[in-house]
C-alpha cells in the first residue's frame, strides 16, 4: 500500500501455454487484492509485459474476459526475458 494505492504483481505462474499464464496472472492478482477487500473493478490502472507481441490479441482475448466493462488502462510491453521463465512461445 502507497497511499490510497496497493501495488501487486502476478506471482507464481503455471508455465502451460501464453492464455493459461495470462489467466493465472489476473487470477493471482485478483487472489491478492480480494484478500485486502478489492476486487478488479477497482483496478485503475496495468502493465503487462509479454515477451513476443504477437500474443497481443491473445492478451486482449484472456484481459477481456476479466475486464468485460470498463476496462483499466493499460500499457502492453515486449520484452526479450521474464522472470520465473514465464512463456516465450
């Protein structure tokens, strides 16, 4: 928490394919900020990083799902690596 702000990042991921990752993530975030009583209508604001941009219409397929209405903002970033070996394929 920073204020009126509560930072989380996605945890642990399953390693299966770029859809199970990118659910796995918005569950494990939505895990966290449910346990401090919010729930992802609260979200303002996200920065996704994916390591090949072509998974860009997968992303919005999985982010869609979560976010049906009024989506947060969102900056999408490629990068060469992830930590914990997350998808690059």
């Amino acid at each position: 928490m920073a204020g009126q702000f509560f930072f989380v990042s996605a945890g642990k991921l399953s390693n299966a394919t770029f859809e199970d990752e990118a659910k796995q993530s918005i569950e494990n975030i939505k895990s966290i900020i449910q346990a401090a009583g919010l729930c992802l209508e609260d979200i303002i604001n996200t920065t996704v990083f994916i390591t090949d941009i072509s998974f860009f219409d997968k992303l919005n397929e999985v982010y869609a799902t979560y976010f049906p209405k009024n989506p947060p903002s969102r900056v999408v970033k490629e990068v060469s690596k992830l930590a914990k070996s997350a998808r690059r394929d």
